[in-house]
C-alpha cells in the first residue's frame, strides 16, 4: 500500500505537486492522468523517492519513506521511465538482468528469469536477447523497458507513460498485455498516461490531476457518471460517455446464458465473454443481426447477447 | 566477393589505381631511384631507374606497374584481391630494389661509400602504400586483416635491412654507427609519451570530476588548460629550465633522482601540461554528454551513484574519453621529439644531431620511428574506440 498524505513539491517558486493525497491500495491499479505539466511524473518520481518531497509525508506498506534506504526502497519498486531509458550499451537481456544483478542473484536465476520475462512479454529470447536497444523497434523497447522493472518480481510497480511513442495498434497490444499480465502478477501499481482511454482501460482507480492537485480519485465507471468537475468532465469527454461507459463493462453481464454450454463450433472472431459491451454492439451495428452468441475462453457457446438490451441497460 | 560472369561484366573500371600507378611509373623513370655517397657528408651521384637496375629490373618494375593499371581496368570480380596481393607483395619486396642496386653500384674499394634512396624509390613507396590503402578501402576487409598485411609488410622490410646486401644502406649505416642508442631512444621516447599522457590522463579524470560535481571549476579548469596549450611548446621546454634548476640546487634530494633544468623531468612537465587541455576536455565533454535520463533511470531502479558512474556512465563516456587519448598521443609523440632540444632524449636527439651535422640520414633515423610510433598509436586506439562501441561493431 502507498500512501501520500499532504504532499508537496516545489521547484523554486513553481509548485508542482501542490498538497497532494493518494492512498494506492495493495494489488490495485492507480491511473494518474493529466494533461501535460500537471504534476503526474513528479508525483510518481516523489513515490521511490528520486525527488525528495518539500513537504507531507509518503508512506509505503505503513513506513516512511523518507527513512528508508532509497537504494533498497528502489529496488522493491519496478520502474519504467518515460521513453524506455534503457542502456544503449547492453544488449536486451542484460538491460532485463539489471536490477537481479543489483541484487545478486546467482546466474542461472537471472539467465531463466529473463527468458521467461521476455516469452512473457511476447519478445523471443533466440532473435532478441543479444540486441541493443537501437535495433529494436519503439514497441519492442517499450516492453524491453517493462520486462526490466518486472524483474526482480517487486511488489510495486511504477510506470511513466510506458506506452508512450508507439502506434495505436501497438499500443493496444501492450495495454492487452499489461491487462493479461497485471491478471497473472497482481502488482500495487501506479501507472501514468494523459491518455484517458488507457486510463479507462487500465485502472482500478483513476486520478485525475490538474495543475499539481488532485481533482478526482475514483473507479472508471464513477468519473464517467459523476465527474467531479467541469475539467474532468471536458476530460473524459462529454458526448461519447456513453459509449465509454460501454467500453468498462463486459459482455458476461448482460448476457443471456444457456443452460449448458453447448460444444464449440469453429470461427475465428467470435464474441467472447470478456469483450467489452462496446465492442458487442459494434459487431451487431455492422452485421445488422438483432443477437450474436456469445462463447468462453475454451470456445463453447454459453449464451446469447440481444441489441436491445444494451442500448437498454449497457450505460 | 562470389559474384559470377554476368553481374562481373557491370564492374566499373577504378579510377584511382591506374592514376596512382600511371604517376608512379613516370616518377620512377624520371627520377633518380637511388644515390651513392663516396662518404657521409660530400653528395652523391643519383642514378636513374635503368642505370640502377639493369633492364631486367627497371623492366620488372615498369611490368608491375602496367599490370596494376590493367588488373584495375578489367572488369574481373576478384581483381581487387589479385591486387591486394600484387601491391602487397611490391611493397614488402621493395628493399630489394636497393639491394640490386647496392650491389651494382657500390665501388668495393671504398669502405666509407654509402647508397641511400633517392626520390623515385620514396615516390614508389609512397604511390603503392596510396594503392594498397585504396584497394584495402575497396575490399573492405577487417581490421585484424590490415593489421596483418601491415606486420608482412613491417617484418620483411626489416629482415631486408638487417641482411648483408643492404650493410651499405645509409639508413643502416647511421643505425649501426648508433649502436645500442637506438633501443635508448626508443625507450626514452616511448616512456616520455606515454607517461606524460598516462599522468595526464589521471589527473584530466580528476579534474573532469571536480568540474561536473562543481560547477564553479568548469571556467578556471577550461581556461588554464587551453593557456596552457596556446604557449608555444619550445617556449614551455626553455621556460621550465629556470625553476626546475633552482629547485633542484635547493633541493638535494631532487638531483640525486634526476631532477634537473633540463633532461626528462622538465620534458615531462611540458608534456603533461599539452597534453591536459585534450584529455581534459574530452573527458569533461564525454561524461556529461551522458544524458540524465539514463543516470536517472539506473538510479530509480537502485543503483547507488558509484553503481551509476561505474556501470553507466563511465561505459558510455569511455570511447569519447578515449578519442581524446588518441590525439593527446599521437601529440605527445610528436613533442617528445621537440623535447629532445633540452637534452631529454628519444628520437629526437637523432633529429637535431643530424640536422647539425648535415646528415639527412641521421634526420631520417630519428624521424621515420617517429612517424611511425604514432601512426601504431593512432592506429591501436582507433581500434580500441571502435570494439567499446556495441552497436557499430556489431550491427
Ligand atoms: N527538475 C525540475 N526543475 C524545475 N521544474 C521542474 C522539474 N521537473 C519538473 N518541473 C516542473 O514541474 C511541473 C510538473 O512536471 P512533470 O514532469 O511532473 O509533468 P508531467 O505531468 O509528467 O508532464 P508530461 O505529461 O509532459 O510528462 C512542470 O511545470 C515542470 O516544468
Ligand atoms: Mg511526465
């Protein structure tokens, strides 16, 4: 658990985290979202303590972090800087190795943590382990840039706009994998972005931060129906929250079930349980079909979805 | 370099060679190839290509010459390689020619007689070295391959030298006549250099750190090192004798290791202080052209500021540093001749005795080595930066 309690930051005369309190439960997810310059790398840079905080106090797992050995205090928070800063002078696997090195582990430990980091973050060790970071594409650094602060296995992780200069459909790749990942690992995570759909996409609980405060601290579901402010409001946008609502929610809820499931029939892009309402009802606008089934991870039917229903119930 | 008939048929014709080889061929008719000396002072009679050689020689020269400009016309795919071995094989045969021609020339009766290279012998060896570089640039073969074809060519020059057939070779005579003084003044030389830029090089990495952890270092630093180099370096020798013999007559201690007006120590001080403004400032420039983020990074993940000068910073400064070790060495060698005016030795001494005593070939024995060393140096360094850079090598 992290919590930040009347922080302030700063710089000369500008205040740039002003008064701030966050409380970031074990396990979860926190999204800090703002527009440029409003505090958001800060405030993650004040948490494993690469800037010292002017005042308030930061506490992780109940101990205060200005008493602890930054060093170690580091080193049990996975860190992914904004635009990778990996180390152009190691290959990949070595970038990955670092903070297991810092720590001493014996080799082959490193040598399979790596390889199962990178098969877990869709790189293949054989083609890309002994490459610089300069042959690697801008998507590929990026997860080089995760599998390095996931390491070590640290019970917090801390992320500053990891999934920055890469194309959407990349982008959405890694938010995928970060979904599929985060479901595996359950790390305390603090996750920066201005992007408000990742935000959506990624979070537990959003923080919305403008000019060095905090606006909003909330689920996903509660910034959208209750924005605490016009600027939140402009922020998630006023028009399409409908439709961004529907993104939160998955097809499970609103489904009708079968009975029992009944036993696969092939095709490739099928509506699984899992996908978002949003998605549902796109596949029905395009089709122009009034229901679609719905089926499992293990590919059989388990009910169906009507059009009319989610326009009822789906925001 | 597999590459078959058809593609072989679209090689253009290089450009270079024949021109290289084509100003050769005429410098070597027209000029003389070697001269005989009846002794060490009085000039000596130059001989032609014909008259040094005999026909079969001066016709063997002129037939490699001419294939070189043919093997470099034709679009033949592995003309380069065939090339490679012609010149190469040229250039490490050279003292040959000097050998026929010794052997021609030389009067048996007169011991004091000398051969010596003329002005065609030095324009063939320096067009074909041109040649070999060129043809090495187009085959762009490895580096351990230049160094390789640079030992053959080093080593079979210098068994020629040391056989009989080349004993009356001025260049041979004035080594001989200096006996064990050569390996002296490379020993001198090569301790002189390199100490002056191994100290340098510790105390510019001292200095460099001083200025990135102070900002109020950086302009006194800055400014005493290029003042340092913007005095003329015999100036700096003659300016050093003063107090380093005051001190050393007040200081007992000092003589009895050496420490005197002139001789080493004054050479080296001199030395040291040209060779800080390089060191110092590539240094400086290397380590804070590190960008922060990547310092940063190390330390948000736990490095200690040890763990992130050691692993990060100072392997990303390392080839720039080196660069600055480079230049500050092929410089030191260069002064360490000069330095030979305040009696501090190396090959320089050979320089100023025989500039005094007219004997170009005594110049020669003290410059050549000296050309050399800094060439090796440029060349090993070189080397150095570029197997510390991960990427260019490899990608
Ligand atoms: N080292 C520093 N010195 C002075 N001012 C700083 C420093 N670091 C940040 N600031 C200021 O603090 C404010 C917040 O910066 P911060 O980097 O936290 O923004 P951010 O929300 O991460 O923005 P972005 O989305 O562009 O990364 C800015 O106004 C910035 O100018
Ligand atoms: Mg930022």
């Amino acid at each position: 658990m992290i919590e930040l309690r009347n922080v302030t930051r700063r710089f000369g005369d500008t205040v740039a985290v002003d008064r701030v309190n966050l409380t970031i439960e074990t396990g979860e997810v926190c999204v800090l979202v703002g527009s440029s310059g409003c505090g958001k790398s800060t405030t993650l840079r004040m948490i494993n303590h690469l800037l010292p905080h002017s005042a308030g106090e930061i506490l992780v797992d109940g101990e205060d972090t200005t008493a602890m050995n930054p060093q170690q205090l580091r080193l049990n928070m996975g860190y992914v800087i904004q635009g990778t800063g990996l180390f152009p002078h190691w290959t990949v696997a070595r970038n990955i190795a670092m903070v297991p090195r810092l720590l001493k582990w014996p080799r082959q430990r490193i040598d399979a943590r790596v390889d199962e980091l990178m098969k877990l973050l869709d790189l293949d060790p054989a083609t890309h382990a002994h490459k610089y970071p300069q042959q690697l594409s801008g998507g590929q650094a990026q997860r080089v840039g995760v599998a390095r602060a996931l390491a070590a296995d640290p019970n917090i992780l801390l992320m500053d706009e990891p999934f920055g200069a890469v194309d959407a459909i990349t982008r959405e790749n890694l938010q995928l994998e970060m979904l599929r990942i985060q479901r595996q690992v359950r790390k305390t995570t603090v996750f920066v972005t201005h992007d408000i759909d990742e935000a959506l996409k990624l979070a537990s609980r959003i923080a919305v931060m403008d000019q060095g405060r905090i606006i909003q601290h909330d689920t996903p579901e509660n910034i959208l129906r209750r924005p605490a402010s016009d600027f939140v409001e402009s922020l998630v946008g006023k028009q399409d929250r409908g439709l961004k609502l529907m993104s939160l929610r998955p097809v499970r809820d609103l489904m009708t079930p079968h009975g029992s499931p009944k036993p696969s029939r092939p095709g490739a892009d099928v509506l699984r349980e899992d996908d978002n309402l949003r998605l549902a009802l796109s596949v029905m606008l395009w089709q122009d079909l009034p229901q679609v089934a719905v089926f499992n991870a293990r590919g059989e039917e388990t009910g169906v979805i009507t059009r009319e229903r989610i326009i009822q119930e789906g925001a | 370099m597999s590459v078959t008939g058809p593609v072989a048929s679209r090689i253009p014709p290089n450009r270079v060679i024949p021109a290289l080889a084509l100003s050769a061929l005429v410098l070597v008719w027209l000029l003389d190839l070697g001269t005989i000396q009846p002794n060490r002072i009085v000039a000596g009679t130059g001989h032609g290509l014909l008259s040094s050689l005999g026909w079969i020689g001066a016709g063997l020269v002129t037939a490699v010459l001419a294939a070189s400009i043919v093997l470099s016309m034709v679009p033949l795919a592995r003309r380069y390689l065939l090339l490679l071995g012609l010149t190469g094989l040229s250039l490490a045969a050279l003292p040959l020619l000097l050998e026929v021609f010794a052997s021609r020339h030389l009067p048996e009766d007169s011991p004091y007689a000398r051969s010596s290279m003329g002005a065609g012998f030095w324009c063939l060896l320096f067009l074909l070295s041109l040649m070999l570089i060129e043809i090495l640039g187009r085959l762009k073969t490895r580096r351990s391959l230049q160094l390789m074809l640079l030992v053959f060519v080093c080593g079979s020059w210098l068994t020629l030298l040391r056989s009989d057939g080349l004993e009356s070779l001025s260049l041979v005579r004035e080594f001989n006549g200096q006996g064990g003084q050569f390996r002296q003044a490379l020993w001198t030389h090569l301790a002189l250099a390199f100490g002056a830029v191994s100290i340098s090089a510790v105390l510019a990495f001292v200095l460099a750190l001083k200025m990135i952890r102070n900002t109020a270092w950086r302009r006194p630093v800055l400014g005493a090192v290029s003042f340092l180099q913007t005095i003329p370096s015999l100036a700096v020798f003659g300016l050093l004798i003063a107090p380093l013999s005051a001190l050393s007559s007040a200081f007992p201690v000092l003589q009895s290791l050496g420490i005197r007006g002139i001789g080493w120590a004054p050479a080296l001080l001199a030395l040291i202080a040209y060779s800080l403004l390089p060191m110092v400032r590539n240094t400086f420039v290397a380590l804070t052209e590190v960008p922060e983020s990547l310092a940063d990074a190390g330390r948000g993940m736990g490095m200690t500021e040890g763990q992130v000068f050691f692993q990060v910073k100072l392997p990303l400064a390392l080839p720039v540093i080196i660069e600055g070790v480079r230049i500050t060495t092929i410089q030191a060698i260069g002064l360490t001749a000069v330095a030979a005016l305040i009696g501090a030795g190396g090959f320089g001494s050979f320089i100023f005795q025989g500039l005094g005593q007219a004997a170009m070939d005594l110049v020669l024995l003290g410059a050549l080595p000296t050309i050399a060393l800094a060439l090796l140096a440029d060349a090993l360094l070189t080397m150095l930066a570029a197997s510390l850079k991960p990427t260019s090598a490899r990608s």
